[in-house]
C-alpha cells in the first residue's frame, strides 16, 4: 500500500488528538508533526514536505489561509474548522475537503478516501473554477498582509505599506526599512484593498492614499517618503477621483 | 318629531317643516365642524374641559343662527313668532344635548383608534427589545465556541471519558445559565463567578496549558449584585485577543474590588501585541455591547474603561449599587 505523511496544524490540542485518533484506522499515514500555530506549519511543511495537511482555520496571529501564502508548492489540505463561512475561501485555496467541527469517524474517512484518489492519480485537481470565482466575488478586503522575510513570516499592517510593485510573477511590499515579495497578482491587491485607501496609479503599481505628498502630473505621484512613482492617464484619473479634485 | 311637535302647537304644518329643515341643517353642519375639528386636533382627555366649553358655544351659535333665521323668514307672523320666543329655551336645551352626544361619540371614536395605534406602536417596540435580545442571546451563544467545544468533547470521549462526561455537564450548566431570559435580571457576585469559572473551565479543556486564569475578589465584594451574564462577554473577548493576538501562554486576571459598597469594581486583563492590535480593529464587538448595555440599565456612559499599556490590555467596570 502506498504510504502517505501528513502534517496536523491546530491551535487546539483536544483537536489535534481527534485527527490523530482517526487517523489510526489508516496505516498507511504517517503524522510527522503536530503543530499549534502557523508559523511552526511553515516550518513543519518545509522540513517533511507531507503529503497532506490537516488545517484550522483560527490560530494565533495568523490564520490558516495566510499560512498557506506562504508556501511556495503546498500540500493537499484539509481544512478542520467549527466555521462554515469559510468554506467559499477553502475552495479558492484549492483545499481538498472541507470538515466542519464536530465531525465524524465516516465523514473523516470520506475526506481520506477523496484525498487518498486524488494523490494516487496523476491527474490535476478538480477544477474549483465556479467555486473560486463566487469566493473571489463576495471575498473581504484585507486587513493586513502576511509575508515571508529569509525563514521568519512576518505580519504587516495595511498601515505600513509605502507602495506596491509589480516585479514578475510577484508583488514587491516597500515599507520604511524593508522590501517584501509576495506571489500575487496587482489584479488580487487592486480587489482586496480598500479602493479610497489604496489607488492603483499605473499597470504595475498601487499606492496608499495617506502616502501621497504631491502630484507632478501627468506622469509622476512624489510619496512622502520622496520616491517617485510613475503614473498611467487611466491612474491618474482615479487619483483624481479619489482626492477629489 | 319636530314638526309634528310643532303642528301640535298649532303651527302651520309649512313653517313647520321650514323651522325644522332650517334646524336640522343647521346642526349638520355643526355635525361636520365636529367631525373635522376633531379629526385634525384630537384633545387629549386633560384638555376635555375646553370640549365642554367649546361644545357649550356651539349650541349657544347654533340656537341664535336658527332662531333669527326663523325669526327672520317669518316676520309677519306673530303668533309663530311668540312661539319661537318661548321655544328658545328648549331649542337650546335640545342643541346642547345633541351638539355634546356628536362630539363625545367623535372624541371616543378618535380616542379609541389612537389606543389601538398606541397599542400597535407598543407591540412593535416590545418586539424590537424581544429580538434586541434574542441578538444577544446568539451573540453570547458564540457558535464558534458551541462547536469546538462539541469537537473537543467528541475527542475527550474517545480518549478519557470521564472527562468528556464532566465537560458536557460543565458545558450544559453554562449554557442553562445564558439562555435565562431576563437582561435585568442581577445577581451576586458569587454567582456570576460560578459561572464564569464553569465557561473558564470549558476554555481551558480547549486549549490546553496555553489559558491560565487569576481570580482576585475581595471577601467582602461576594454579595454585591452586578447584571446577568456581563462578565462572560468580557472574558470571552479577553479570551480570544489574548490567545489569538499572541503566541505561548496567555493569563487572564480578573479582579473584583467594592468601594465603600456603592460601587461594585471589576477588572479583566489580557496580554496583547500593539503592534498588530491595531489592525483589529480597536476594542471588539464585545465591550461595545456591555457598555450598550450598562447605558440601557444605569443611564452612564461612563461605566466601562479601557486600558492599554505595555503589552496588557485591560477592561474595568463599574456597577452602581442601588
């Protein structure tokens, strides 16, 4: 029988011991790791490599969905949570199944079963298209970025965000003292940051409102924190829409 | 009846049928006035003196306008004219009576729709506070914490079932005490305590040795009374920023103090990171509706402080002993 690892990621340790305890049923799953938050998921991930995830949405400091940003190819997840609001989300996130706190012994083997066919096939996974897109429409705005700086993941404020560029297949963060990448597209920030608080000015980048310190139209926007940013005709127009002028 | 009345007198039965059109109409009209007045001004029943007055002036116009009118059709004719002389009083009489029966019939009438109005608006607030409350009731019912305590019970009761029995118990009772319906409703301090630690209990099977709790409360303070299920919503909300704003252990402090037995003081501390707190959003759905409520029940804005200095956030309330 094909062997399969896993890492289990729950601030709940009760919680934990549930998927554990499941789990002995299959013999074939190796738990590599118990962790109680997201930043030792990253680590966990990185060190096994698992085949798959068991996830909680709710952890300290940061949630389930920003730990999976992080995590340059991730695993097959699971999510296990008491929320059902987030289903939509999980979907978007590619998540294999979704299991809703209480569940049961046949409903986590369902969820293994569906998991275990997946990885044993080389096909893709099912396409979530439909699902993603309704997520993407009804999804929140962001309230803070969480990024990778070397091993450490760090939690940004929206508020110190100075500008954001676009560079390849990643975002660049500039804040004060440091540049963050992210992969993400300018299309996700311009959709999930609050259009009067951050403008896009040009293809490739969006600025804060709160960081303009003066226009030189038509082709430049001088931040506060003196740098340059080029501006588009179209961005222009929306910076004048949204300062009114 | 008026003319034959008048016929009996030995009226000609045309002035008669006259004399009583020209009454008649005369008090339809003052019929409609009536109506029209009290539909736009309904006095309310302090005022129903004015009514008496007003009415009493009616019968008064009315009984002058219909006798000069008569008096003036039928100039020539004495012996009508005497009869007239005589009647007014009656006529009077006769006008004051039907002037005030139109106007109490309209003015209980009017007041009647306005009860039921009065009633309807009554109904409609009591159920804005019915479902104010039933608000309440799902926001302290945090679904949130419901499952993953079901989650952590299913676990237990694989494990070690003895405890998973204990937590149920511990979850029902709690949950007993937060469907109790009365908001006013106080109780010792004692009480609310007891079931505080039954919910601290809960939290604490939940996450393990990550939750401490400190409980100081002054001897003297146990039976001071506070509102139902105040202390919980602040606890929870403690809960949840200090366990998901930081990493490692979290300890919650509550303290209880009495100051001179007027003031029932309580304080909840956790510790949070200011640097990622702003982006929570200040202060949490859950102080905002204990302070709503201690407004509704102590007419005070002032009863909830807030406190932020190191890396502790802190809470304090104040109950007014009445």
């Amino acid at each position: 029988m094909k062997k399969y690892t896993c890492v289990i990621i729950d601030d709940e340790p009760l919680a934990r011991s549930l998927v554990i305890e499941y789990l002995q049923a299959f013999s074939n799953i190796e738990v590599m790791q118990e962790c109680s938050d997201g930043f030792e998921g990253v680590k966990a991930i990185a060190q096994h490599n698992p085949d798959m995830i068991f996830l909680d949405v709710q952890m300290p400091k940061i949630n389930g969905f920003e730990m999976l940003e992080l995590i340059e190819n991730p695993p097959a997840v699971i999510f296990t949570t008491a929320f059902d609001v987030y289903a939509m989300k999980a979907f978007e996130a590619n998540a294999l199944d979704y299991l809703l706190k209480p569940f049961s012994k046949e409903r986590f083997h369902k969820a293994i079963e569906k998991m275990m066919n997946q990885l044993g096939s080389s096909q893709d996974r099912p396409a979530y298209d439909a699902l993603v897109e309704a997520a993407n429409e009804q999804e929140e705005l962001l309230t803070r970025l969480v990024v990778k700086h070397h091993q450490a993941v760090v939690v940004l404020p929206l508020m110190d965000i100075q500008y954001l560029e676009a560079y390849g297949d990643y975002i660049k963060i500039h804040t004060a003292n440091q540049v963050y990448l992210k992969k993400k597209t300018m299309n996700y920030f311009e959709q999930h940051l609050n259009a009067k608080d951050f403008i896009r000015v040009h293809r490739s980048y969006i600025i804060p409102a709160k960081e303009i310190q003066k226009i030189d139209p038509p082709d430049f926007v001088i931040l506060r924190s003196g740098i340059k940013v080029p501006i588009s005709k179209t961005g222009y127009g929306k910076l004048k829409g949204v300062l009114g002028i | 009846m008026h003319i034959y009345l008048l016929v009996d007198f030995g009226i000609d039965p045309k002035i008669a049928v006259v004399d009583s059109f020209i009454t008649h109409f005369i008090f339809a009209l003052t019929s409609f006035i009536i109506y029209i007045t009290l539909k736009y001004y309904q006095p309310s029943k302090e005022n129903f003196f004015y009514i008496r007055i007003w009415a009493l002036l009616l019968a008064i116009g009315n009984t002058f306008v219909i006798v000069n009118a008569l008096q003036y059709i039928y100039v020539s004719d004495a012996s009508y004219q005497s009869l007239l002389d005589k009647s007014i009083p009656l006529r009077f009489c006769y006008q004051i009576l039907m002037v005030a029966t139109i106007t109490l019939i309209q003015w209980l009438g009017n007041y009647m729709l306005e009860q039921q109005g009065d009633g309807d608006r009554k109904q409609q607030s009591e159920s804005f506070t019915k479902e104010a409350e039933l608000y309440n009731l799902r926001q302290q019912l945090q679904p949130h914490f419901l499952f993953n305590s079901l989650n952590s019970i299913s676990s237990l009761a694989g494990s070690r079932p003895e405890e998973a029995r204990k937590m149920i118990q511990q979850l029902s009772e709690f949950l007993r005490h937060t469907l109790r319906k009365d908001e006013k409703q106080l109780i010792t301090l004692q009480d609310e305590l007891y079931q505080l630690n039954l919910y601290l209990e809960i939290e604490k099977v939940r996450f393990g040795n990550r939750l401490k709790s400190v409980v100081l409360v002054d001897e003297n303070c146990s039976q001071l009374l506070l509102p139902v299920l105040i202390l919980q919503p602040l606890v929870e909300n403690a809960i949840k920023f200090g366990l998901y704003d930081t990493l490692g252990e979290v300890e919650i402090v509550i303290q209880g103090k009495c100051m001179d037995r007027k003031w029932l003081q309580i304080s909840i501390s956790n510790p949070f990171d200011p640097s990622t707190h702003a982006q929570n959003s200040g202060t949490g759905f859950g102080i905002d509706s204990i302070k709503r409520r201690l407004y509704l029940l102590y007419a005070n804005n002032d009863l909830v402080q807030i406190e932020m200095k190191d890396n502790l956030f802190l809470v304090r309330i104040n109950i007014p002993q009445l």
